[in-house]
C-alpha cells in the first residue's frame, strides 16, 4: 500500500496538471473567475506535472511532495477566499496523503 500512495497521487496530480494545460473552457472560466491569468493556469499546470513525476522517483519524492502541497496550499486559500466551502474536501484529502507520502520519504 505504502508503494501504491505515491503512484496514485502522481496519476491524480498528472491528470490535474493535464486538464490545466489543456485548459477546457470550464477550467479558463474558472481561472478567470478567480482573478488569475492564463499563465499561472500554465504554471500550475506544469508544476503539477513535475510534482508528479517527482513523486514516482524515490529520490526526488520529498520534492514532488512540497511541490503538490504548496500547490495545494494555493488551491485551499482560493477557494477559502471565494466561499466554495463545498469543493474543500477533496484538496484536503489530497494535502493529507501528501503529508503522508511526505513522512515516508
């Protein structure tokens, strides 16, 4: 199990990391909405990417792990700032797996 945690978040942080590169309407919107550029999207995006891809190699795994939990940090403050007190879960779990894998580096 321990093995898996880290696959298992580097394909969720990959496929976050995907959906802001691709960037459907939905996800410009959103970003939009918040106040913040396409080029942060593009960054978020991309360090999702590296995030993940950190975290598949042993070595760099503490590193995926800061990268995802400063991201995630950004995505908590956000949607505290706008009230979406309902979207607040998922982050959340996420963050504490991190923590997890983190401790486990």
């Amino acid at each position: 199990m321990a093995d898996s945690l880290p696959v298992l978040l580097a394909v969720v942080l990959a496929w976050a990391g995907s959906f802001n590169l691709a960037a459907p309407d939905f996800i410009r919107e959103e970003f939009r909405a918040w106040g913040y550029s396409d080029r942060l999207r593009m960054l978020v995006g991309a360090l999702e990417w590296i995030a993940a891809v950190a975290l598949l190699i042993q070595p760099l795994r503490l590193i995926g792990c800061a990268i995802a939990v400063i991201i995630l940090a950004g995505v908590l403050v956000t949607l505290f700032r706008h009230r979406a007190f309902m979207r607040i879960e998922y982050p959340l779990v996420l963050l504490t797996l991190l923590l997890l894998v983190a401790q486990g580096a």
